[in-house]
C-alpha cells in the first residue's frame, strides 16, 4: 500500500503538472528525432524508460510521485543514528 502525502495544494499542483508536461514534451521530440535520424536503440530506450508517460491512454492514469528536498532533509535528521 502506499504511504503518499497527497497535496492538493493549487499552486504545487499546478507547478509539478508544468514539470510533467515539459518533460513529455522532451521525451516525445527527443524520441521522435531519434527515429527520424534512424538511431533505433536510442528511441526504444527512451520509450523503454517514459512508455507510461508516452501511451496517450495511459499518460493521464500514471501517478506522479515527488518528494520535498527539506522535508526529506528533515526527516532523515530526525531519526534515530541507529535506526534501520
């Protein structure tokens, strides 16, 4: 099961949809210069890595999961030296 903190905080929301939009337009022009430029291996990788984000039925249902540098920071501070 998953332990998410989900946000819906508008303005996280929205800068993190940003993120995921640029990097899937990234990810399609790349793979899409790599078959045109017939460098095959290069664009199967690329698929390979980003299939979710790349499937136009699927792109919507794949969850985006991110983590907040400090409050990592944070957490990592507040444990126990000997935990694990």
């Amino acid at each position: 099961m998953s332990n998410y903190k989900i946000t819906d905080d508008s303005a996280t929301v929205d800068r993190l949809s940003e993120q995921r939009d640029d990097i899937y337009d990234w990810c399609v022009e790349r793979f899409r210069y790599h078959m045109a430029n017939d460098n095959i291996d290069e664009a199967l990788a690329l698929a390979d890595e980003f299939f979710e984000w790349m499937d136009p039925d699927g792109m919507e249902k794949e969850e985006t999961a991110f983590y907040n540098e400090d409050d990592l920071l944070n957490l990592y501070l507040s444990l126990p030296e000997n935990y694990g």
